[in-house]
C-alpha cells in the first residue's frame, strides 16, 4: 500500500505543480497513518483527483474529454443503511439536474482489510424490471411491481434492499420525427446511466461502493439496448413500425432500422432537453482527448472494442487505429467474478 500510495501522491503533486516540499510533508504523513493503521485516509483534494484520474484512465469509456469536469461528492463519512439510501437518491438528482446532466461520482467508505461497508449489488442504480440483464437482482427479490428494480445492497455483510421511487427518475419517450407509427410503441428510456457495479481504486486504497454517471452516447440505447437479441431485442417490432420490408435481407432492413432508431434516441432526448451525444461527435471528442493527452506527454490507453461505437464504426477516427488496452490506476475495475456481488 505504502508503495502505491507514494506513487500516487508522487504523480498528483507533479501534474498540479505543488512543491516538493509538501510532497515529502504529505508523504512522511502517510507513512506514518500506514505504519500504525495499516492503512490511510486521502485527503478531499486527492480524492478529488483521483476520481477524476480514474475517468480519464477509463479504457473502454470514449468520453474522457471532459475527465476533469467529474463532480466529486464525498460521502465516506456515511455508517448507516438510511444514510446509504439517502446517499444515492442525492446522486440520482444531483446528477439528473432536470436533463442538464451532470458527471458526477458518490464515494463511499473504503475496504478496510476484510470490511467492506457498503456495496452495491445492481451494476446501474437504475433499471427496468424487465431487463433481461436484471436476474440477478430479480432472484433476490422476486415479484418487483416497480417499473424500475429496487437498489440491493449489502452492508456489514447483510443484504438490504430499498424501492427506487419512480418520481426520482427522469425518463425520455422515444418519438421519430416523420414516422408516427414508431411513437405508437410507446417506447422510453431512463436519463442517466449510473454505474454501480464497479469498485474505485486509489493509491492502494479500494473503495467497492462508488457509483458514477456521464451521459448517454445515442446508440447505447439504441444499438444496443433495445436492439441486443440478449437484451430488449425489439429489430423487427420497430423495424414493422417504420413500413419496412423484412422479407428478405436485401432490403437492408436491420441497417435502416438500425440508423432510424439512433436517429429517433437522439432526437427525442434533445427535443425533451436531456443531454445525450451522438457516436460522431463523441468520437470527435475522443479525438480531442487524444491530442490533450499527447500534449500533456500522457500515455493514452483503451480497449478498441469499446471505443468504437456500435453504428457505422468506419466512420469515426476510433476504428482505424490500435489502442494500448493496459490498465493504469487510479482506475475503475469490475468486481472479481465470483464474488456474490459481482456485476
């Protein structure tokens, strides 16, 4: 722990400039938090950073132009399961801000040795009852009547559960501008994807429970969401809903239907006032991350998979390069599979 920390602080205090002399100050400090506790406790500031690090490290995420923008709220202060629930209904709204969506993190507690005070069993704190995605939620607690899965969660080992109510989430019909047979599927999405399902490692410390958000890229839900055959698998309803002929596939018929529904997402979020990104101009943005990067003599990482998006990849700047796919911390990593809390 003593090693990454070091490092840690080491990088932080050098990319914002702070002198050597609090370097060394901060160190000492630490050290001697490690040596009679085992462990440390980061300051606001460092917390800060290294949330904001960690975006901007995240692999497979193609939004990290606006890494430092990340809006911190630091609940590790937090002890009790009704402080917990409150904790991330606050995010929930904070986030949502009436459709101006705001990047945002939650950080709860650390790991202390084998204490985990908090984690999160959904890997998004919102979620449709009938995302085929939703089981392991569903064999927890059967028979939801919410629209939206409850938040499980376990705490010093216990498992509680709490309903999300359904005012505290923004959600966007889907409507085409020139096919109103599609508006009658009465199809809609939630305005905030909200990670749950990862933990958050800084300097040698872990926190399992640490729940963030950017915003929608258009084909998320459009490609993949609804569209996915494990997933909510809706090709050839929506495809009957724009008139097109599903006889024989020389009609192109998945193509189109694939482009009108991304045009569809994007639109009804941008009618309705909720932020949202099409795949080229986010791959527009990565681009511009890139060079930010390299001008700053930073090494850029990724995983290519996740890079380009799942509509017309040859377009974008993404799917004609290679990216070195090596994790660097701070960073986010999905729970160990096998844990009974995994994602």
């Amino acid at each position: 722990m003593l090693e990454l920390a070091q490092s840690f602080i080491r990088n932080m205090h050098q990319e914002l400039n702070i002198s050597d002399a609090a370097t060394k100050a901060r160190l000492r400090v630490i050290e001697e938090e490690i040596s009679q506790t085992g462990t440390y406790q980061h300051t606001t500031e460092e917390l800060e950073y290294g949330v904001r690090v960690a975006w901007r490290n995240s692999n497979r995420c193609i939004g990290r132009l606006f890494w430092d923008k990340l809006n911190l709220i630091d609940k590790r202060s937090v002890q009790t399961p009704a402080e917990f629930e409150a904790a991330l209904l606050h995010h929930i709204d904070y986030a949502t801000n009436n459709g101006k969506i705001r990047p945002s993190i939650t950080v709860f507690p650390p790991r202390n040795g084998h204490h985990t005070p908090f984690t999160i069993l959904n890997d998004q704190l919102i979620r449709y009852t009938s995302d085929t995605l939703a089981d392991p939620v569903k064999a927890i607690k059967p028979g939801i009547t919410s629209k939206f899965l409850p938040i499980v969660y376990q705490h010093d080992g216990q498992l509680h559960t709490f309903e999300l109510p359904e005012e505290k989430v923004l959600e966007v019909s889907l409507r085409h501008p020139s096919h109103p047979e599609f508006d009658d599927l009465n199809l809609a999405w939630y305005a905030v994807p909200i990670i749950s399902g990862m933990e958050l490692r800084i300097g040698g410390i872990i926190y399992p429970c640490a729940p963030f958000n950017g915003w929608y890229m258009e084909s998320e839900i459009a490609s993949r969401n609804l569209l996915d055959c494990y997933r909510y698998n809706l090709i050839e309803q929506i495809a009957d809903s724009f008139g097109f002929d599903r006889k024989t596939t020389a009609t192109y018929w998945r193509d189109r239907t694939l482009v009108e529904l991304n045009y569809a997402v994007y639109h009804s979020y941008k009618s309705q006032g909720v932020a949202v990104v099409d795949h080229y101009t986010a791959s527009k943005q990565f681009e511009k991350f890139e060079e930010q990067e390299n001008a700053a003599g930073r090494h850029i990482t990724g995983d290519w998979t996740w890079l380009i998006p799942p509509i017309s990849p040859s377009l974008v700047h993404n799917f004609h390069k290679g990216y070195d796919n090596t994790y660097r911390d701070p960073n986010f990593y999905y729970r160990k599979k096998g844990c009974p809390f995994s994602g």
